[in-house]
C-alpha cells in the first residue's frame, strides 16, 4: 500500500514528520509511507518530499499583501505537485492535514475533483482539526459551511482528535459516523536531549507548549493549579509558552500571577522549546 501525508500549509511540520515517521516503524512489507512537506528537518526513516517554499523565512510571520499573494501562489503550484504525484505513482491513501484555502475559498474543491478523476481508486483522508476557523462570525461560519458540504463526497474518511468533535461534525456537516475516525492528537517531543540549568532544581517542572487557544484548556490548567493546597503550590514551577492572544489571556492572566504561574505568550525558536522540555518533569499537551 502507498501512503502519502500532505502537509502543504506547513504549520505542523513536526507533527507531519512523527506521523509519518510512526506509520513507518507500523509499515508492513511493500507498503510505502511518503510525507509532502516544506519541512527542513529530516529523519532517516521518513521518505520526504519537499513541497515548494517560496517565502524566505524571515519574512514567514509578515502579514503583507506580497507575502500572502506569494503564499496563495505558493500553495497552487503546491497543490498541482501533490496532484501530479498521487496520480503518476498511484498513490493508495492520500491523507490531508490541512485545506489552507477552505475558509477563503472553493480551491480544495478542485484538487480532490481532480484527484477522484484522475486516480479513482486513491482514498482520501482529510484531518478536521476544529469544526469552523477560529474566531468565526456567524456570517463567516455559513459561507464556510457551504463549502465544507461541497467536498464531504470526496473524503472518504474524517479525523478527528475527540470524540466529542465526532459527535459535533456529524451532527453539523450530516456526515456518517462511520467514516469519522477518532485519533487522538499527535505529541511533540524532541529526539535530541539538551541541557539547561533549572533555575528552581528543587521543585517539580511542569510545562504546558504550542498555541494557545480556549478549546485547548490553559485557562483549565490556570485554575486548576489555583486550586491546588498551597504546599503543593510551593512545590512545583509551571510554565506556559506558545503564542497565546491578549483577549483570552486577559480572562486568567490574574489567577496566573497569583500563582506564580510563568506565561511567554509568544511563538518560541525549536532549540529554546527543546530546551524547554528537556528540563521539565511533566509536559502538559492540550484537549
């Protein structure tokens, strides 16, 4: 069986890579797992397949009209790449993580049109991450509804992280339970070990990392710290990082100070995360 991950917006390069790394070490004999990826980073047991990157990576965070212009142009010619290889080498399973375009627009609609015509006998899987875009007026919700509807008879299978968002896609987009699959979200966690002093040796280091949004649970774990009896309080240093948006840090930031509770609500570099958490005790994921 031929099995390609497509990650084409390239914001969870490292969650692509040890998906498509574990279904690898899974693989049985003759089977292929191939990752289409603007990845960088490289791991011997993952064949890769480098997706265009036309944007210099100081400019990656810039919100300029030349840039997004340039990634939407980026992303077609993305998309045509992945399209030529799952149907010139006849590809089983070809699964998404993402459809950049679907909150803008009707472009994924085409691709799979294009795929189920030229390659009728590929599956494909397409990862549901959330049920509408972040911070979605009502109005935004019901345009993207209509095209969501539009591609459900060309997936063949939904994944979902909880099984709550199962429960809420079948019941929002009227699509069989059976063709959603629960998997719960991948972990990220460095292959190398790095050294760095802790600044409190003697207390319990817990971390919690990546965006932060409200479906996530941070303003849950705040709290829940507060509540804690103070001789554990004084026993332990969390910690927050990732980029985490002022008005929903405005609703617990206080319950944080009074904790102690250290939040960088900002993006971090990979070797100052992997810093991070190889001094931490217990890592925090979200959900």
């Amino acid at each position: 069986m031929k099995i390609a991950i497509v990650d084409i917006a390239g914001t969870v390069d490292e969650y692509s890579l040890y998906l498509s790394h574990s279904l690898t070490k899974l693989k049985d004999d003759g089977d292929e797992v191939t990752l289409l990826c603007q990845t960088s980073q490289r791991d011997d047991g993952v064949k890769l397949i480098r997706l265009f990157s036309l944007i210099p990576s100081r400019f990656k965070r810039s919100l300029s009209i030349w840039k997004r212009a340039t990634k939407a142009f980026e992303t077609i010619l993305n998309y045509i790449r992945v399209i030529l290889y799952v149907c010139i080498k006849r590809v089983d399973v070809v699964h998404f993580q993402w459809f950049p375009f679907l909150e803008l627009g009707n472009v994924e609609i085409y691709v799979l049109m294009a795929i189920r015509r030229l390659s009728p006998k590929t599956k494909i899987v397409y990862t549901c991450h959330n049920i509408y875009p972040h911070n979605s007026t009502e109005a935004k919700k019901k345009e993207y509804k209509k095209r969501f509807l539009k591609i459900i008879p060309y997936i063949d299978k939904f994944v979902v992280h909880t099984f709550t968002t199962k429960e809420d896609i079948h019941k929002e987009y009227y699509i069989d339970t059976e063709r959603i699959s629960v998997q719960y979200h991948g972990i990220f966690y460095p292959r190398e070990k790095y050294d760095e002093e802790r600044p409190q040796p003697d207390k319990t280091k817990i971390l919690m990392f990546g965006m932060q949004t409200p479906y996530k649970g941070t303003d849950i774990l705040v709290h829940a710290i507060d509540h804690l009896p103070e001789v554990i309080k004084q026993r332990i240093d969390v910690e927050i990082v990732g980029r985490l948006g002022k008005e929903y840090l405005d609703t617990f930031e206080d319950v944080a100070v009074k904790n102690h509770i250290n939040i960088h609500p900002e993006r971090i570099s990979n070797k100052e995360l992997y810093e991070k958490i190889s001094a931490a005790d217990y890592l925090i994921y979200p959900y």
